[in-house]
C-alpha cells in the first residue's frame, strides 16, 4: 500500500507510453488470467514502463467488478519495480471509489478515472466526480480521463485546487487546438496524455503533452516507444514517417467513430498467435474483409513485432 505521494517523481514515470493493455478471454468466455499476466509481462520485457489495466482497450465497460479486479491483480503480479501501474476505475461514484481504494491497497501507483458515460454531462458535475473519486485514495496518483470540450481549463484548475493529487489528464478530444487552448487555460505542472494513442501524438505533443497513451504496444512496443524517442529529440520528420507506417492500422481503429477499436487489436493479436480474436458486446468480432484489412495495414511494421516468448505456455496448450 502506498503511504505517501511524490508528485514530481510520479509525473517523471509517467512521461512515457502508457500502454492499454487488452484482456484476452478463454474459450468459455471468462478472462484468462495467466495469460493476462504472460501478455503484462511481454510488455514489460519489451520496454513499456507504464501500463493501464482497466482501460477502453482491456474493454473495462464490458467487465464485472469481479473482473476488473481481477485484471488488475494479474497485471500487478507480473510488474517490475521500474513499472508504473495506472488501475482504471469509473462508472458510479461508489463504484469508482470502490475500485479506486482496491487499486490503492493492491499496490497501483495512479487511478486513471474514466469520464462518465451519461448523456448529460455537466462541466461542473465532471469536477465534483473526479474529485469526489481523488479525496477517496489521497496516498496515490489521480489522472482524470477528459473527451468532452465542454471541460475547459478553468474547470481543471478547479478541480487541481480540490484534489491535490490530481498530476494529470489524459486528454482525448480529437481536436488538438481546443487542447492547447485547454493545457493554456489550466493549472500548471500537469502532466498532460494524449489518449488518443499515435495518431495525435505528433500534434498534441506539440501542445505540451509529453506522454501518450497506446493499445499498439499489444503488437508492436518498439513501434510506438520509438515514436516517443523521436518526438522528445524534436525529430518530427522522423515522427512522422513513423506515423505512416502505422497510419493504416490506426484508422481502422478509429473508423465509424472508433466502433472497432478494440477488435481490431484482437484481430492482429490472434493472427500474431498472442490471444483469440473474442471480444464482449458492444465490440464485435471483425468481417472476414476487415480481418483481411488488418492483415494488410500491419505489413509496414510487422517485423518489429516481438517473439510472443511465454505467451503458448501460459495459453496452456489453449488455442489463441
């Protein structure tokens, strides 16, 4: 349990990729435990220092709290002492403080808070939630999950004066001026993430982000923590020829509003041998002509595809 917060030393860990873990399910449907911990390590070995149990990409809304707990103990029994640990939490306000305080007793680092899904999301009532969740676990990290423009700067610094270990936003708003003007308009000395994974970060980390969020490193970890290489050495022309690269498989996941996002993870996972293709509704598997797709938008990166070391024995001989 952690009994202090060092903010400066918690910004400085988490000013990397923060890799979004899938779930991988086994053939009843469960979550598979072992190797939800084989695939944490793989990212670990890898070079991903900073990982979010419990995000979009490990479909945290299709999970129990059961599950969600469970998926936050495998990833923390397979971390290092140089891994940061990110538990998402959300939903209600008792179940995110629930969650949040589970996070905190099992070891997490940071709660990453998820925004509400409500069709009618007041600014101020965004304040009141992440703060509310914040005053629950003082002892650790806070980074509020922001989408919604109608959160200003002004909101953020509100919410910085009430929650002192609010250290960040992961900031997800597909429009990288209303970020700026945000990160300009907030309290200084947050870390900001851009959450929306490779395909922003070129933009936003002009803007001041100075980390990024990733379901790519599930593939590919050298990828995207050599994008992170050339945009804190100010090398944008190679950023960008990264960005190319990975422009393919990127765009089918946001395509139709992002209604693939997480199976086509799945998809390029199963056809690397590392999980099966399965995903929860409201995700659906893909078609045979998207699964075709993906095939083809991984071809420019492939070859910095990892070995999936330990990934079959943890499988137990189950197919993936």
């Amino acid at each position: 349990m952690n009994t202090s917060l060092n903010v400066a030393r918690l910004v400085d860990r988490l000013s990397t990729v923060v890799g979004i873990p899938v779930v991988p399910y086994d053939e009843d449907g469960a979550v598979d435990q072992d190797l939800t911990a084989a695939l944490t390590d793989r990212l670990i070995r890898n070079g991903v220092t900073a990982l979010t149990p419990n995000g979009n990409t490990g479909e945290f809304y299709a999970l129990s709290p059961d599950e969600r707990r469970q998926v936050l103990t495998c990833v923390l029994s397979a971390r290092e002492s140089a891994t940061t640990i990110i538990a998402g939490v959300g939903f209600d306000l008792d179940s995110a403080i629930a969650d949040a305080r589970f996070a905190r007793d099992s070891g997490a680092d940071a709660i990453m808070v998820h925004q509400p899904v409500l069709p009618y999301l007041a600014a101020d009532g965004w304040v009141e939630y992440n703060a509310r969740v914040a005053a629950a676990v003082p002892d650790i990290g806070v980074l509020p999950y922001l989408t919604h423009r109608a959160i200003t700067g002004a909101h953020v610094t509100r919410l910085v004066e009430r929650a002192p270990n609010v250290v960040g936003l992961k900031y997800s708003a597909p429009d990288p001026v209303v970020f700026a003007t945000t990160k300009a308009q907030a309290a200084e000395g947050l870390l900001w993430i851009a959450g929306l994974a490779e395909s922003y970060a070129p933009a936003y980390w002009q803007a001041g982000a100075r980390a990024f969020t990733s379901g790519l490193v599930n593939l590919a970890p050298a990828v995207s923590l050599e994008l992170l290489t050339a945009l804190r050495q100010g090398d944008y022309g190679a950023a960008g020829r990264l960005w190319v690269r990975i422009r393919h498989f990127e765009e089918l996941r946001a395509r139709d509003a992002s209604a693939n996002n997480v199976s086509v993870v799945k998809e390029a996972m199963h056809q690397l041998g590392l999980c099966r293709r399965d995903v929860r509704p409201p995700s659906h598997p893909l078609s045979e002509a998207l699964a075709r797709e993906v095939t083809e938008s991984m071809a420019p990166w492939r070859s910095a595809v990892p070995e999936a070391t330990g990934v079959a024995e943890a499988a137990g001989g189950r197919a993936v």
